[in-house]
C-alpha cells in the first residue's frame, strides 16, 4: 500500500539511516526528511527535505498537511549528556515535539507514529541485569524523566484516543555512517574511529561499565518491524525492552585488539560515569520477542567487524 512517511530529526545518528531504510522500502518521494538543518543526502538517500521545527505545532502541522502524511517518525531528541548541560532546553524538545505529534494523531491528522524511549528510563533502584519489562524505574537524569515521562503520556493518547503510537526502548546504538551526539553510550561508537586514526582511545566511562548497546542496522530492523506489526499485536503502548547485547568498556577494548594489536585504551571518567551507572547492565526483551517476534542479529564480533571494516574504507 502507498503511503506517505514524514521523520522528524531526519539528520541525526538514527533519523539519517531510519531515512535511508525507508526510502529504500517506500520509495524516495514517499519519505519527507525533516531536520532543524541541512543533512546529508549521500547517506539519507535524495528525496524531499522540509527544514522543520519540531516544538513548532503550526509548521507540523503544514507540513503534514502538504504532503497528506500517515506515518510520523519522531526522531527528534536531546540526550542524555547534552540534557543534563540544558535541561530546559532538553524537556521542552523532548516533550513539546512528543505532544505535538500525538495532537496530530489524536486528531486524526495522521495514522501512525513511531517515538523512540530508552534505557534511560531506568534508574538506580531498577534491578540491573536483565531489567524486565515492567519494573522500578525512577530514572535521574534530564533525559531519563523525559523519555519516562513520554512513555505515559504515549501509552495514555493510545488508551484515551485510539493514538497508534509504537515505540521501543534503545540501548546505546553504534553505527558507522553517522556519529552521535551527545549521549552517555557514545563512547561505543568514539572508540572504533580513534582505534582506528590513533591505535588509542581515552574512556570517560570505568572500565568495568556494563551497558546494553545495539548495532544500528539491528536498531533499524526493530524500528520497521514494530511499524509493521498488526495493531493488536502492539500490546505495550508506552515502549517495548529492546536488547542485542551488553558489554564493558574492557570488553570492547578486547575485541578491538583482536583486529588492531597494539591498541590501547585508558580510563578518564567523568560526569556521565554517573549516568551510566544508573542504567541497566542488561534487559529482557521477551515482551518484543513474543509480542513481534523480535530477534537481534548482531554480537560484539560482528558489530566489531562491521564497524572497522566499513570505517576504513
Ligand atoms: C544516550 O546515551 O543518551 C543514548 C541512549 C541510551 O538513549 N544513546
């Protein structure tokens, strides 16, 4: 069936690639890009590009409007370092884009949305490894009180409206073709390009942080397949525990050695140190394995391989 697509936060780590998957799915002309700034066509595939304001209901609105969008993919979003440095700024992105998306939906002005949460919806008193589906949350952080906050008003819009609102919890996300920005996870990604520029990488998190991380192309995968999923299959409606795999940053500095011998890592932690230990080690997913049949594809080794073999060329 044809249908129209609009992503919010087009150009950022996830929005590029989410762009790219489906424009490759839908077709170029069907997937509106939108971004606060210019992206990068090589990466997000050409296809229409709408600079957009995502706190700004009116020029949504517009824009919906204009190319009679069903599906919205809000990827817009402050994380959960930057947020900490700007937390007004972060909760009125994070929340004020979210409501703008669900009037949209409880309006009928479009069909369906996609809206990411997080591991950071998780704190301190949540148990740590293999944190279940429904449990503690308490999170502590800027971010975390957003996306948490935004998991209850999605799961409300579905229940009170009849909002299609999907979403899952990412794990730190390491990708290749584009880098994050500002996020607790980041050094996942960070340590592949300096192991590969400098044959070194300073860490600012312990080495013995244990974190939930997830290959992008995985991460893509899930995105599509939830949107894809029969409505009453969706049974969780605030987000579904989304996991590939989970590991340390001496983990990772050791299968790095693998490929690049004399590589070393050092250890300078600093504020997100606290972050991370507020979050899970690991999560259970079983609610999205059952619920959509959700199965990651990609380990340590294999994100590894992809990630220095694609940055070097
Ligand atoms: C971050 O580190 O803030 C993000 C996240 C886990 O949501 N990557």
């Amino acid at each position: 069936m044809q249908k129209s697509i609009l992503i919010v936060g087009a150009c950022g780590q996830i929005g590029t690639e989410l762009t790219y998957a489906l424009r490759d799915k839908y077709g170029n002309e069907n997937v509106i890009a939108s971004d606060i700034r210019e992206g990068n066509d090589d990466l997000m595939g050409s296809g229409p590009f709408e600079i957009l304001d995502a706190t700004d209901y009116d020029a949504l609105e517009e824009v919906v409007a204009y190319y009679e969008i069903d599906e919205v993919y809000l990827m817009a979003a402050m994380l959960s370092a930057t947020a900490e440095k700007f937390p007004m700024r972060a909760w009125n992105l994070n929340m004020n884009s979210l409501f703008n998306v669900l009037n949209l939906g409880k309006e009928k002005k479009i069909e369906k949305i996609f809206w990411p949460s997080s591991i950071a919806v998780f704190g301190m008193n949540t148990p740590k490894s293999d944190t279940p589906q429904s449990t503690i949350m308490e999170p502590s952080t800027v971010y975390g009180i957003s996306k948490q906050s935004g998991e209850r008003w999605c799961d409300y819009y579905h229940h009170k409206f009849g909002v299609d609102v999907r979403s899952v919890r990412y794990p730190g996300l390491i990708s290749w073709k584009t880098k994050p920005g500002g996020g607790t996870t980041d050094y996942a990604v960070e340590i592949y390009h300096k192991a590969l520029a400098e044959a070194k990488y300073t860490c600012f998190l312990k080495a013995d942080t244990a974190l939930p991380m997830m290959f992008m192309d995985d991460a893509i995968r899930a995105t599509l397949q939830i949107m894809d999923t029969d409505y009453e299959k969706v049974k969780i409606r605030s987000s579904y525990n989304l996991s590939a795999m989970s590991f340390t940053p001496s983990e990772i500095a050791e299968i790095i050695k693998k490929h690049i011998p004399d590589f070393e890592i050092s250890y300078d932690p600093d504020f997100r140190q606290a972050i991370a230990n507020s979050w899970p080690s690991s999560i259970d997913d079983s609610s999205a394995q059952l619920d959509w049949g959700w199965k990651a594809e990609f380990d340590l080794e294999k994100t590894t391989e992809e990630m220095l073999g694609n940055l070097k060329k």
